[in-house]
C-alpha cells in the first residue's frame, strides 16, 4: 500500500465545484472526490500555517501541543505521521514544507542555524524536495530558464507572467512523479502545495481563467465590531481591499490559483491511472487551513471567523470502493488525519492524539459517540512580539490573547483567554455578523465546550498504569 498525504495551503473549504461552487472550477479534486469520501463540514485546528500543521501532524490540539505561531517550535517527545510511517516500514519523503522548527533541547548551542527558523522539516522526513519560503530549488530551477527572478516570493508574486508549465506547483508534482517513477517499494510521501497562498498570482492562463466570471462580493463587516475584529481590520495585508474592482481582482486570482493547482492533482491521478498504481494507493487531501477572502472586511487566516478553518478534507482509499463518491456531513478535523493514518497500517492508536480515525466513515458507518461540534484555537501572541524580551521575563498578559470556538450545527460560541465570550445563532444569521444575547444558551454551550477541554486534557501517559500487567494505552515508541 502506498500513501500519499496531500496539502494544499489556504484553502477553503468551498472552493470546490463539487461542493456547488458558483464559480470555481476542480475537476480533478471532483474526480479525486469521486473515487473516495469528501467530509464537507472538515476544520483546520488552528492558524497560521505552523500551527494548524502541527495539530494536522500529531492529531493533537493546539491547547496540547502549544504550538500558537509561526515561529513555535514542535516537542521533539510528540509523535507525529512520519515517525509513524517509519514504524510500518516506510522511509517517508517529502515534497514541500511542513513549518516545524527545530526543539531548543535538540539545538547544538544558541548558535545553531535552525534556530534562526520555523521552516524546519517535520522530524522522520526526508526532505526530497525542500520549498520552504524561499523557494531554492524552484528559483534556481526558473533562473536557469532565463527567467529574472530574486527571491521566492518575487517568484511567486509574478507567477501569472510565466507560463504554467513553471509554476511552483507544478515544479512540485513534476519532482514528485520522478521520484514515484523511481521507486519500487511501497511509499509514503507528503506533497505539500503552496497553492493557493499568497501572494495572489495565479500561474500562466490561469490569471485571466476567471476574468470574465460574476464576482460576488464579500460578506461585509457587520455593524459590530469586536474589538479583536477592529484590530485586524488595521493590520498591514489583513485589511481587504475596500474598492470593489481591487477585491474582485484580488478573488480572481485566488480561484486561478485554486483551478492551477487542481490542475497538478489531475497530473498526479493520470500518471497514478496511468501505471496502475492508482488501486494501490490511498490519497489524502487536505488543507492546513483556510482564507478569509475579503470576508468580514479580512483576508489571510486569523481571528474567529470559520472561512480561516473550514477546510476540505477528501480521502480516496482503492482498497474500500464501496462508499466512493459519498459525502459526510459529521464534524471533522485535522486532528483525526493522524489517527486515520495509524488505523490504515492496522496499528494501536497512539495515546497523544485528541481525533479519531475516519476509517469508520470510509466503510459507511458513524462511529460511535462521534464528536457534536468542531472546535479551532487562535493565538495572537505573535501579533504582539514587542511584549517579549530577550533574556527577560515575558508579560503574562500575552497568555490571554487566544481563543477557542465550539460550533456546533445552529450556533458557535467564541471564549476569549481574558473572559469576554461572543455567541452567534448561525441559523438566524449565517453570514456571523450578529451576535446574541441568550444566558441559558451561552451557558449549554459553556458546559459542552467545558467538558471537551475536559476530556482532551493532555497527557500521553495519563491513560496508561506502571504495573506487572501493562495496563492501558502505551506510546507505540515504548514498544
């Protein structure tokens, strides 16, 4: 069995075609869709990049791993996907980035280069081809061409002068294929697309695909502004356009960008069809989280608002075809990935992750006591580094600058790390732009999420005893 775990950077949930998209068009994530589950009510765990790909990584929430931004290193004790894959057998490669520093206590000394970033590779790959942020191979690979490039985001930011057969996304697929054509044993590898990221600059024709497609505008800023609300909407490349034109530009460029690297995915089926590897392969799709679009007056990944979280989520197993092409409707999220992963190689769950296995759903049943609401953090420390000082102590205030949001079907129910908490009735109001006042309510949905901090409480050896027997859940590492 081959396993390939696909990530594409900010990207929302419904931007799918087959999700009823008006106007964006994915043939191939259809196609991937249906020969496989799509799970449309599926969240990142938490934003930005680092750590809504550190919970994707360990299966754990963010109130566990405590990574809160880019730039927060990953324990090293933490299992995660790649270590697992290495128990099975596997030697997992990976094509891309994965946004996890390096742990302090692995570090030589305070010298030590991989400590100067995020952009390290997730302990247990093997990085066959690295694109971090600065994009080396990529711009080499473009300079080569003849093409005046200076950095990676320069490269990226001018993808819509190039022609698409150079794109970064499909500089990405192209060393993924060669490296598949290469291998002969089963393999585990991670493609871990930038697209569609910003900058906003879709690749080639794909630029002007939707140049002359209706445009709907953004869910505007409501008439009240939470504080955290009025903040962003001050902060350098967070505030939306306000000109209608430059929005709509803007849009379509993201859907280019969505369409450009739909495109690849297509390029990785044909050539899995087209060898016959395809039957023997099963491709998980998903996002690290996802992008507000002049949503609310925003755009990028942050605060409380869902279109930062919800995110699509496809899994294509060959070896359980019955169920293909169905859709789930249950909450899911990031942090079930991993433990999907581990029941897949028919192995025990491990203690840390916070999900559950989806394996259930693929074999068209609901688990038992499955999850009623989906829950995602955001931290904002990071918007306020000036607070911290070197070699000094740290303003405890910092630790109030998060929150957390329980949604369930009707409502979510956002909790601040300094109290203040803000309840929306999404049946009367879908858009979020309303807030109401309903003390019963607030305190249901206070006990339920109460009871999920509760029940997640971290601990890898809580749930297991130091005994003759062996009792409980013991870290597979142990074994």
């Amino acid at each position: 069995m081959n396993v390939l775990l696909i990530t594409l950077d900010q990207f929302r949930a419904d931007c799918l075609s087959i999700a009823g998209h008006p106007v964006v068009k994915t043939p191939n994530l259809d196609r991937l869709a249906a020969r496989g589950v799509r799970f449309e009510n599926h969240y990142s765990q938490a934003a930005p990049c680092a750590p809504g790909r550190a919970s994707l990584f360990t299966g754990m929430y963010q109130m566990n791993h405590r990574v809160v931004a880019n730039g927060t290193p990953l324990e090293d004790r933490f299992d995660n996907i790649a270590r697992a894959a290495i128990r099975k057998g596997y030697t997992p490669v990976l094509f891309g980035y994965t946004d996890q520093g390096i742990d302090p206590m692995l570090a030589e000394s305070l010298d030590d280069p991989r400590l100067d970033t995020y952009e390290g590779v997730l302990s247990g790959f093997t990085a066959i081809l690295p694109l971090d942020d600065r994009q080396e191979g990529w711009v080499e690979y473009l300079k080569a061409l003849g093409f005046a490039v200076t950095s990676g985001h320069q490269a990226l930011a001018t993808e819509s002068l190039r022609p698409v057969e150079h794109s970064v996304s499909a500089f990405l697929t192209t060393g993924l294929l060669e490296w598949i054509a290469a291998t002969d044993a089963p393999w585990f590898a991670h493609a871990s697309f930038i697209r569609p990221h910003p900058p906003y600059s879709a690749a080639g024709e794909y630029s002007t695909m939707y140049a002359d497609a209706p445009i709907e505008q953004p869910i505007a800023p409501g008439a009240e502004l939470h504080g955290l609300h009025q903040i962003a909407l001050t902060l350098p490349g967070i505030a939306a356009p306000t000109d209608p034109s430059e929005m709509e530009a803007l849009i379509r460029q993201y859907f280019g960008m969505v369409s450009e690297v739909d495109a690849q995915i297509g390029r990785i089926l044909d050539y899995l069809e087209e060898h016959e590897i395809v039957d023997d392969t099963v491709i998980i799709l998903t996002s690290d989280h996802g992008e507000q679009l002049g949503d609310h007056g925003l755009l990028e990944k942050l605060g409380f608002f869902e279109q930062s979280y919800r995110i699509p989520c496809i899994v294509s197993d060959p070896f359980r075809k019955e169920f293909h092409g169905s859709v789930v409707g249950a909450f899911t999220e990031n942090v079930d990935v991993f433990p999907t992963i581990l029941d897949l190689f028919h192995v025990d769950p491990s203690p840390q992750c916070d999900g559950t296995s989806l394996l259930p759903f693929l074999e068209g049943t609901t688990p038992k006591r499955w999850r009623t609401a989906a829950h995602y953090e955001w931290d904002w420390r990071y918007l306020l580094l000036g607070e911290h000082r070197v070699g000094g102590p740290i303003d405890k205030r910092l630790d109030r600058f998060n929150l957390v949001v329980h949604r369930t079907p009707s409502y979510a129910y956002v909790v601040f790390g300094d109290g203040e908490t803000l309840l929306f009735d999404l049946e009367a109001d879908p858009t979020w732009r309303t807030t109401i006042d309903d003390p019963a309510l607030e305190l249901r949905m206070a006990r339920e999420l109460l009871q999920w901090r509760s029940n997640h409480l971290g601990g890898v050896y809580t749930g297991l005893l130091l005994n003759t027997k062996r009792e409980g859940r013991w870290p597979a590492l142990a074994h």
